[in-house]
C-alpha cells in the first residue's frame, strides 16, 4: 500500500509532491531517478476527492506538485488556492500506443468511448500505425471530472452496441466498468512521459533555479602518468603526452562551460555551475571524459567533485571526493555534496542510448572521423527518440550536445563537409536581425522513417 512518504530530516534536496491513482506512484518513482535533485513526497489517491486532500496535506511541505494526469491537476487546481508551482503528465501518444495494442490483442480494436483524451493523438497514431481511423465517441458531459457521468456515458455506448470497447483516464472509472463488464483500458502515461514532466517542474522550482549557478569544484588526478611517462622514448614525447593531455582537458572544461587550471603535477582543477555540470552528466551518472583518456591514451582517471555553498567549500568537497575515489584505488568519480553526503561512483563512460545500434557501423566510423563522436551523436539520438526532432538552431543544438555555441559552430562545418548535416531552412525571431540557420542531421531521417 503506497501512502504519503515523508522525508527525512537527513535527506537534501527539492522535495516534490507525487500525487496519482495508486499503480502509478512507483512508476513515477521510476522515473524519478533520473532526477537526484528531488526528493519524493508521495500522496496516493482511490478517487479524485481524495487527490484534493492529498494536494491540501502536502502543498507546504514541497516545493512542486506532479499530478499523474491532467483531471487531478484539474480537479486540484479548481479547488484550491495551490501555493507552489503544479504540473501534471499529459496524456499523449505513447500512453495511447499502450492501450491500443492491449486492445487489439483482446480483438476489440473497433469503435471505442473516449473520455478525457482528443481526437488529435487519436489521428495522428493510427496515421502513424497506417491504419484508418475506427468510429469514435468522445464524452461531452457539462462536468469533465464527473467520474460517475464517465461510466454511464462508457456503459450505455456499450449497451447499445455502439462501442468495442471504452478507453478512460480515470482508474476509478476503469474499475466500475470492468465491475459492470464493459471492456476498457485505462489509458496511463509513459515513464517518458513522466521524465519529460519532471524536466519541466524542477525548472519551475526556486531551489533549482538558485543552484543552477551554484559553483562545483573538479578534481582531476591522472592515474599511473609517471608510469606512462616512463614508456616514452624521450623527454620531448613525455612533454607532447602533457600537453595532449592538457589539451584533452581544455576541451572538457569547455563542454562544461567552465575554467580549468592545472595544478601542476598530474593534477588539474576546473569550475562550472551546477546546472550545465548536471545535465553533461546525465543527472550526475556518468563522467564521459574517463572514457577518452583510456580510448586515447590508456590512463584511468580519478575524479573528485565538489558542490558547496561557496567557492571554498566547493573546492574542500572536491578534495574530499578526490581523496576518497583515490583510496578507493583510483579510476573512479566520486562526488561530495554540501552536507558531505556522498553520491557515487559515477559511471566513467557515458551509456549510448539504444537508438545508436540503429545507426550503420560504417556510418558511425563515418561520423567519428568528422568529430561526430559516439557522445555528442548518442545525444542528438536520444533527443531523436524522445522527440523526433532532428532540425536544431545552433544554440538548441549547443544545449543538447552540452557545449557552447562556439564550438557547435565549429562542429557543424566539420559536419556540413562530410554531409552529415545540412541547412534546412531559416527562421526569424522576434528580435530585428540576420535570420538564424535550421541546420538538419540528415543521416537520421532514414531512422525516424524505420
């Protein structure tokens, strides 16, 4: 039995209120933990009065409530004066793929009762599926919450042989229906739907917008370098090791949008703000960079990071961390948070998202040849996969592959002279001025197609 989950004193973080139908709050805590800024306030409910009641004892204990749906969030926010910022997951196509494919294995993929959704997903699916649209009766009742006008509106469709079978948003509609032995699916969200929610209310949150800027703190040490440095011929190959070394670290630093200062030795420091260190680390999973220095020089790193609520205390943390990852035996990244609490060992590769096996080997070999690396091209193809986008301005671009616009600039030539990306078109801002370039990956039109 889910119930409310109240933190405890201990734990840091943005608390957020999870507030949905009961099989849906481990899902959404799923989803949450791809989000380590939050932490979870769950307020399970069996019907929409006691969504309303959930909202009233946890509205100022957080600061951001997620509704599992838009008819709680409707219910809530019509009822009550909220004091925080309220989102809720849409109900779209992803949910609707769902519910179709349970129905057609039950054979009632024909005529169907709608409550809640649009005819819109309803088009565009079965656009998508190739097939043609089934007859489609949507409820229009005065109340758009009226749980019990919803299933008389499903039953008497059914009743009258009108309908195969009811899709609903509501879970206690779904239960009185199938009590009364009318078939339904109770449409649900996806857990990317979710995720795609939770983005957009920690962007709404105070505390995130302050640390967004926060400082971090990086402690870099090379592990085994004097080892490495003694397999070098001469003197001027260890000097060119240092300096790729050092030039591997820059440009780090620079997807990072940060300052890196060497600190002599094997050792090296760098700054960048909470925000952009946060989302290149995928939500603080992985460190990409360990991964370069074994493909390029054969050396593991050991990583320390630091978060504090000023410079020094950062850079104390990063220390801390540091010194922990190397008595840990080094090649690994550790991170130590303002109250000293310790997240990690991070992953020191980023994971490729499951659409780059999609893409063609010598594709791929292709790509890497032009500076298309397997990290910035995993990027563009999880952005793909969750969005079907694949036309970007240079700074949308620049915030998916997490580096600056300078520097995507200078990508997208490489690119465009291979002819793994090209200019589709321009668009004018509201601002007067040079209208900005579409720039398109080309190559992934033919993995939208599949």
């Amino acid at each position: 039995m889910f119930g409310t989950y109240r933190p405890s004193t201990e734990e840091k973080g943005i608390p957020i209120a999870l507030i949905g139908p009961e099989p849906m709050i481990p899902v959404m805590l799923q989803a949450m933990k791809s989000f380590p800024s939050f932490v979870p306030v769950t307020g399970a409910y069996a019907n929409l009065e006691e969504a309303v009641q959930r909202t009233r004892d946890l509205m100022d204990r957080v600061e951001v409530i997620l509704y599992s749906g838009p008819l709680p969030y409707q219910v809530c926010h019509d009822r009550l004066q909220l004091r925080v910022p309220a989102h809720f997951v849409p109900l779209n196509g992803s949910g609707l793929y769902r519910s179709l494919f349970r129905a057609e294995r039950m054979g009632r993929l024909g005529a169907m009762s709608v409550d809640t959704l649009t005819r819109q997903p309803f088009v565009k699916t079965f656009r998508e599926l190739g097939q043609s649209l089934p007859e489609l009766t949507f409820y229009a009742g005065r109340d758009p919450v009226d749980a019990e006008a919803m299933v008389r509106f499903h039953a008497e469709q059914y009743a009258q042989g009108d309908t195969a079978i009811a899709l609903t948003a509501l879970r206690s509609v779904s239960l009185k229906l199938s009590q009364l032995g009318v078939p339904n699916e109770w449409v649900l969200p996806t857990e990317q739907d979710i995720i795609v929610a939770l983005e957009r209310a920690l962007l709404s949150t105070e505390s995130r917008r302050s640390k967004e800027s926060q400082i971090v703190v990086g402690l870099i040490d090379v592990d085994g370098f004097r080892k490495a440095a003694d397999l070098r011929k001469s003197e001027h190959d260890v000097q060119r090791l240092k300096l790729d070394i050092h030039r591997m670290m820059l440009e780090y630093a620079e997807t990072l949008e940060g300052h890196l200062t060497p600190l002599g030795g094997d050792e090296f420091l760098f700054v960048t703000t909470r925000g952009t260190f946060e989302r290149h680390t995928g939500g603080y999973k992985y460190i990409p960079l360990a991964k370069m220095a074994q493909d390029t020089f054969t050396l593991s790193l050991s990583i320390g990071i630091g978060f504090g609520r000023s410079a020094h205390e950062a850079g104390s943390h990063a220390r801390m961390a540091l010194r922990r990852a190397k008595d840990a035996g080094g090649s690994i990244s550790f991170i130590v948070r303002e109250d000293e609490s310790v997240i990690g060992p991070l992953e020191m590769a980023e994971p490729l998202s499951a659409g780059l096996s999609l893409l063609d080997a010598a594709l791929i070999r292709k790509a890497e040849e032009a500076g298309l690396t397997q990290t910035y091209m995993s990027r563009v193809v999880a952005q793909l996969t969750r969005t079907g986008k694949t036309d970007y301005n240079v700074h949308e671009l620049a915030s998916v592959l997490g580096v600056t616009v300078r520097s995507t600039h200078r990508l997208l030539t490489q690119w465009m002279d291979v002819g793994l990306v090209k200019v589709a078109g321009e668009e004018r801002g509201r601002a007067k001025g040079r209208p900005k370039q579409i720039y398109r990956f080309s190559f992934l039109d033919d993995l939208l197609r599949r």
